[in-house]
C-alpha cells in the first residue's frame, strides 16, 4: 500500500438501522405499495428499545397511522405522498 493509500473498514449498521432497513424493505415492497399498508412484527434478537424507538418514529409520521394486533404486531396503512 503506497504512503497516501488509506485503508477504510466498513462500519457494520447497528442493531437499530439493520431493523430500520428491515421494515423499510418490507414498506417498499410491491405488494405493500399496492395495498399501502403492510403488518410489522419485531423479530427475535431485535432489541425491544430499537423496536420502541422505531414505532416512535413511524407514529410521528403525518401519512402513517398504525393499528396495534394481537401478539405485537402492528398493522401500518399510509397515504401516497406522492401522487401519479
């Protein structure tokens, strides 16, 4: 490696963007966009304050109302933010 090569390592996403990118996988996807709404569930070795921390954030959201489900799931519906 020459003296001006710097060798960068990848930071690994915390536990809370891994979960984040989970759900936004799961918004994004055709099916759910179709719909515009989709049933989350907090997996198994999710943090619950990650968890917490995200449906905070989801239920801040003017488009996005949430429903709570039996055995923690919750139903999100949201509104096209941007029309056709």
């Amino acid at each position: 490696m020459s003296r001006h090569a710097v060798a960068y390592q990848a930071v690994p996403p915390s536990p809370f963007e891994q979960l984040a990118h989970r759900i936004r996988r799961q918004v994004n996807s055709p099916a759910a966009q179709l719909r515009r709404r989709t049933v989350i569930v907090r997996e198994v070795g999710e943090r619950v304050d990650d968890w917490d921390l995200l449906i905070e954030q989801l239920g801040a959201e003017d488009s996005v109302r949430m429903t709570h489900l039996e055995g923690g799931a919750i139903q999100l519906c949201w509104t096209n933010q941007h029309p056709d």
